[in-house]
C-alpha cells in the first residue's frame, strides 16, 4: 500500500539478511528477542547490511527493556517500546515510545502533532510512576525468568523450550553479547502434543494468570494461535514457528519458588503420552 513494498524475512534468517536487502530497501525493522518465540538478531550484523544501500535500521525493544538491551548503542537508528508493557508494568495504561537522535526526533515532531498521537494527561502520569520501580521490576523479573527457564528445561511434558537466557538457546552467544543485566522475563515452550495440551495446562494455572498482555508485575500466559494471532489465517500463524501447542509465558514479581510450583501442578494435569513403537 502506499507504493510500499515489504519483504518479510524469519528471524532465523537474519545471518543472512544481506541477500534479501535490494537498492531501493530503505528501512529494516526488527524486533529482539521476538514475540512470541524469542528469537535473537544480533543488530549490528543488521546494521553492517544495512549500510551499503543506506537504509534505517529499527528496532522494537519491547521484550528486551531498555534494562537489558540498548539498541541505539548496537547500531540502530530509532529504537521503539511498547509502553503498554514492562515500562508502564502494571497492564492500566496503553502508550508508545520512540528513542533516537534529536535528528530523527524533529523529523517525526510534526507528523506526531499533526496525526494526533500524544499521549493524554492520565496516562503520561501513569507511566511516569510505572519508570520509577522499573529497574527494580526489570531486575526481579529476569532473576525469576531464568528460575522458572531452567525448571522447565527439565520437563519431559515440553516438547520445546525457548528462552535466550538458556544456552540451549540457539541465539544464546549473540544476546550474551548485546543484552545485560539478565535476558528479560519471556519465555515461549511447547506443551506436550497439541492445542488441546496446551490449553488444559493453561487452564491448571492458579498464581499465572491467562491474558495477552506481559511485562507486568503479574506473570501472565496466552496461547498466541488463539490469542494474539487470532487475526491471521491459520497457515500465517504458524509460519514462522508457531505451533498450536506454544505458549506464551511473561514472568512477574511473584516469588520464584511460587511460580515454579505453579507450574509443575498445572504439567502434572497433561497427560502422559506412551511414546510410539516404531
């Protein structure tokens, strides 16, 4: 639209950026880690592609927070936050942010005014109060993130887990190098064998709550086949990995022993699965 074109491109792809970038790429949006599988690109391989053809680099912090992650140190031109989120930490208000050079800044100044996006008078306050405890809330919650990551990597009902903090992780060496301070409170796992798995677990759950939202003082849970991609058609939702039996996990404040134990009575309501004879 708009004389626009796009080229989408998997996450895991990204090493490999380079043979996708044309003459006329002007921009290259990225999000690490992503939603809702965390993948890692590292953005100053993106960057060095990005260079030839001049093109901007972008890149959406949301999972990462800037507690973990700077992306404008990294080589990005403008970095963008879901303030919805971690920043405002406390799922009551919904904002956006942009970070970048005062350059950047003043050539967005106008369309901003212009289109209406500025935030109203309630909501800048509640966000304000959200960025006083949130170093604290960062810190708390990657702590718990890789407690509740490693019970889990000991799970026989998990058929695949995904946190950067865990060297399992294929993206692991790159967000070692370019996250600090931990590697953030997402996780995305596999349970058991199918959509209907995932949702009895789900169900199970007593402390973690089910909703779409994340980075909140609460640790909360979705399915995204049936929750945030609900909007694509089926063949979309798994295209990049997906799977109907993914799930979702934004780890909170709650204490880590808590959420452990949570999620251990909720495994043992998935049953056992005899395995196949071949």
């Amino acid at each position: 639209r708009m004389g626009v074109e796009i080229t989408w491109l998997d996450a895991d792809e990204a090493d490999r950026i380079g043979e996708h970038i044309r003459p006329n790429t002007r921009m290259i949006f990225l999000e690490t880690p992503s939603n809702p599988l965390c993948k890692i690109v590292d953005v100053a391989v993106v960057r060095q592609a990005a260079d030839p053809v001049g093109a901007m680099v972008v890149v959406d912090n949301t999972f990462a927070t800037p507690y973990h992650q700077h992306p404008l140190e990294l080589g990005a031109d403008l970095v963008v936050h879901s303030a919805t989120k971690a920043l405002g930490g406390h799922n009551d208000l919904m904002a956006g942010a942009i970070a970048g050079s005062k350059e950047h800044y003043n050539n967005l100044w106008f369309t901003r005014q212009a289109i209406g996006t500025t935030l109203d008078a309630y909501s800048a306050f509640l966000l304000d109060r959200g960025l006083k405890t949130f170093e604290l809330r960062a810190e708390a919650i990657a702590h718990r993130a890789q407690v509740v990551a490693q019970f889990l990597a000991e799970q026989p009902k998990l058929t695949r887990l995904l946190y950067p903090g865990l060297t399992s992780h294929p993206g692991h060496a790159v967000a070692a190098r370019q996250m600090h301070g931990g590697f953030g409170g997402m996780l995305a796992f596999d349970v058991g064998e199918d959509e209907e798995d995932a949702k009895r677990f789900v169900a199970a759950l007593k402390t973690i709550y089910h909703a779409v939202s994340l980075g909140a003082t609460e640790s909360l849970i979705c399915i995204p086949y049936l929750t945030t991609m609900l909007y694509l058609p089926p063949e979309r939702r798994t295209g990049f990995g997906v799977r109907k039996n993914t799930v979702r996990l934004s780890i909170g404040i709650e204490p880590a022993d808590k959420l452990v134990k949570d999620l251990k009575q909720a495994l043992a309501c998935v049953p056992e699965r005899a395995p196949q004879s071949t």
